[in-house]
C-alpha cells in the first residue's frame, strides 16, 4: 500500500488524515492495517516512533464508523492499554485527531495523577474508545465505574514495557474480565519469553507483522561512549551541552532523585532544565512536556518510565547521563532522536560500575560503540568485544563466582518491579529497576549468541565533521533529512 486511499478507510477518517497532510504509510501501518480490517487478531513487532498508533487506530476507527452504536453506560466499546500517562495521553490524542469528522465519538483517558471521580464521570455515559493505564484501569473497574463486559476490540501498547513495569498481573486480571470473542491487537518493541507468552494466551491465530529487527538501533543515529568517573558527570554534561549544537536534547537518569539532581547541577552552570518523572504532578509533566514540544524548553531531564511517552520530532540528542542496566531501554532511548527522517546523536556517560551494562548493550545492539576514556585514572580495563560469551555461560564480572554486581533498585533484570504512586494504583513504580538479577545472566546465554546468529552488524550513522572537547572528538550530524508525512 503506497496511499492511505488504498486501505478504503472511510471517508471522515481519509479527510482527517488529509487535513494532517498525511499521504504515505510507514511499514507498520501498511502491514498492519489491512489485516486488522479484516478483523484478526495482530502480534506487531514496532519500537516507538514507527507509526504504530495510527497502524491500530484507524481501523480502529472505520471499524466504529461502520458499526454505529451507542456505548452502554460505564461500558467501552474499544480498551486501549499502555504502560505510562505520557503514551496513554499521546494516542488518545491520535484518536481525536483521526477521527475529528466522526461524531459524536467519545475517547476516554484514564490514568493516574488526576483526581479518578473525574474518571469516573467522563465513563458514566459509555465510551467508544477507552486508553488507560492498567493501573487506574483496575481502580474504576474496582469502584464499578468501569463495566468490561462490552469491549470488541483491545489494542496492547508497549507490551514489553509493561513487562518491565510489572504490569503483566494486572493485564491478565484485565483481560479475565473481558469477552473472549474479542478482536486483539498485540504491539511490542522485543519479545521476551514472559511476554511471547502472555500473547500465546491473548490471541487467537494472529497475524504477524514486524518493520525491525528485534533490538536493533536505527541508522541515522551516532553513537558515542564517553567512560568517565561518576563525579565527573556534572561537568561532562555541561561540557557535551557548551559543544554540540542542539536543537532540543532529553538526558536520561536513572532515579528520580538523579534527574532532579541533575537540573540544580545544570542551573548552577547557567543552563535551564526541566525534569520529568513519576513524582511529578500530572499538571507539572503535561507542562514541561509543552516547553519541550514548542521549543521554549532545550533541555530535558527524564527517567525511562517517565519518557516513554514522549513523542517529539525536534530532539537532535539524547544523552545518557546513567547507562540503563536493560539494554532493550538503550534502544528505546536513543529512538526518541532520528525522528521524521532526521539525523540525530547519541552520547552516553559509561563510570566503572556501568562497565557490565555498556557489554550488554553492545551484545544486543551488535554493534561496538566508538568510546572515549576521560577516567582520572586514565587506564581503561580491558573490555570483552560485543558477543563474546565465557563457556559457563555467564559474562564476566566484579562480583564473585563470575557475577556482575548491579546498581541499587528492586526491580530484578526482567523489570518485574511493582510500585504505586499518583491516587489508587498507578502506573509509577516508586523505584527504579536497578538491580541486574545478581548479575548472573544464567541459563541461556548460548541460545542468546545463536539469536544473534548470522545477523549483519547494524551500521553506526552519521559521519561528519568531528568537535574537540579536551580531546573527545564527538561525531556532528550531518544534514536533515526532509520530514516524512505519515501518522505516529
């Protein structure tokens, strides 16, 4: 399919899309489309940023264009399920958008840090399209101001992150309440063992559609490491920001503490900042989120929980101030630059004690980062190329028996971490996933080198002219790619 004309959307959706100046359909949602018209069931392999959310929303829509019905009261015709406030508000959005000539259509949001008696109204009267959190989701269906007997169709967003989150228990309490004879549409960046599972239980003959390479990093990207010691991060920033030329830049921490720790350091140097994370009220995120999108804020400091959401087509750099100990996060991280045909930069600060995560993350990219050592000591150790794996199966550490000693947190490697924030439940967990299981990559390390298997590495972007910062040579974008005219 070349033209949205060419999927015979109904006519108010192909008005809309046109007023959106929206013309050609990415990857995902030419796969995509003409199957969920037919009414399968879809498992879609998609990381952020490749169009997935029309790919399920606009046949969403001509399904409910064609099937006018009043929604039962409390009840929703459509449940959409996504793992932070950010994204939920995000494709509720898209819905309104695509579906503006459609009336009256009724899109309802239900997350945490709002007041949920307000919620709770908005469901009184039925909706056509329900997006929430799983979360919130449970409290109104818990205070019966939710009724799942009625939903048709149900889209699972960013099922790995939900994994991650520690959500999956509360999925399977959402989808027990629902009718088994049900359309599912299945969407995830990776497909761990927990959540292949989850969509063996959840589908039924469905069709399989996938645009890239589990876990690859997109090539319009330059990555650079810069192995540094932690008490020199501070500065290192400050010196990355006085260097580059940035358009819009998202730094990403570890913790929340971090983040905001981070905007005092930044303030003190002249540089002004804003953070994003599960502490903050929904009011303070969907404000610093406006700053960031219009330009009047260049700077953005954020947790992984707290960006997932974030879609905004002008950051020409990410920087990882802490390396995330999940190496599929990496790849979600540096996916927020490069949008709409852009260039983009990706520089990470790696200390000591992030060694081991920088090793993983290179082994599932497949690619060696170009890195830098500024450490005082001035000796790097010697580092194990990407792929290599020792015979018992397990990388090598700092931890005894061959083990990798991780970073503080309570959620395990698996990102089953569980956590409450906002009113009732909510979709924040209170800590980071910190912990790297022990360190201990146990059991399947061999199959992991076989998965890679005969795989081509995937080629490192972009060129250029190369800047000094007292010896660091970083990679300059080269020039933007024209802007592309297809639906997120």
């Amino acid at each position: 399919m070349t033209n949205f004309n060419d999927f015979g959307l109904a006519e108010p959706i192909l008005r809309a899309l046109t007023e959106e100046n929206y013309s050609t359909p990415t990857p995902i949602q030419a796969q995509t489309i003409p199957f969920a018209l037919q009414g399968r069931d879809i498992i879609g392999i998609a990381q952020t940023g490749t169009g997935k959310t029309a790919s399920f929303a606009l046949p969403i829509l001509n399904h409910i264009t064609k099937m006018r019905m009043r929604p039962a009261q409390k009840s929703a015709r459509v449940l959409v399920l996504s793992p932070t406030r950010e994204l939920s508000g995000q494709i509720a959005d898209s819905f309104r958008a695509y579906g503006r000539h459609i009336r009256p259509l009724a899109v309802e949001l239900a997350i945490g840090g709002v007041p949920i008696n307000r919620q709770a109204r908005g469901m009184a009267r039925g909706a056509e399209v329900l997006v929430a959190t799983p979360g919130r989701l449970l409290d109104l269906v818990n205070q019966r101001a939710v009724n799942l007997q009625q939903v048709e169709i149900l889209v699972l967003d960013e099922a790995d992150r939900m994994l991650d989150m520690g959500f999956i228990r509360d999925i399977r309490k959402v989808v027990a309440m629902l009718p088994k004879q049900r359309q599912t549409l299945f969407f995830s960046a990776t497909m761990p063992g927990e959540i292949a599972k989850l969509a063996g239980e959840m589908l039924n003959d469905p069709a399989s559609v996938s645009v890239t390479p589990e876990s690859t990093t997109v090539e319009r990207i330059t990555q650079s490491v810069i192995l540094t010691d932690r008490a020199s991060k501070p500065g290192l920033l400050v010196d990355v920001l006085k260097a580059e030329t940035i358009d819009r830049v998202l730094v990403f921490t570890r913790t929340k503490h971090g983040a905001d720790k981070v905007v005092k350091q930044l303030e003190k140097s002249g540089f002004a900042s804003a953070a994003i994370h599960g502490n903050k009220s929904q009011n303070q995120r969907e404000r610093v989120l406006g700053q960031f999108r219009d330009g009047s804020l260049r700077i953005l400091i954020a947790t992984d929980i707290a960006a997932r959401g974030i879609d905004v087509d002008g950051i020409s750099h990410v920087v990882n101030y802490d390396l995330p100990n999940i190496p599929e996060s990496y790849v979600h991280r540096i996916g927020r630059t490069a949008r709409a045909g852009r260039d983009g930069v990706a520089i990470s600060f790696c200390d000591h004690e992030e060694n081991a995560f920088l090793r993983d993350i290179e082994r599932t990219i497949r690619i060696k980062i170009p890195s830098t050592d500024k450490r005082t000591g001035g000796v790097r150790q010697a580092a194990e190329p990407a792929g290599h794996h020792h015979a018992n199966g397990r990388h090598r550490g700092r931890g005894g028996n061959g083990q990798n000693r991780g970073h503080q947190g309570n959620g395990h490697r698996n990102g089953q971490g569980h956590g409450h924030g906002g009113q009732g439940r909510s979709e924040q967990p209170q800590r980071a996933n910190g912990n790297h299981n022990g360190g201990s990559h146990k059991g399947n390390h061999q199959n992991g080198g076989q998965h890679h298997g005969n795989r081509q590495p995937a080629a490192v972007a972009g060129t250029g002219q190369g800047k000094d910062i007292g010896g660091m040579k970083f990679m300059q974008r080269g020039p933007s790619r024209p802007r592309s005219h297809a639906p997120r």
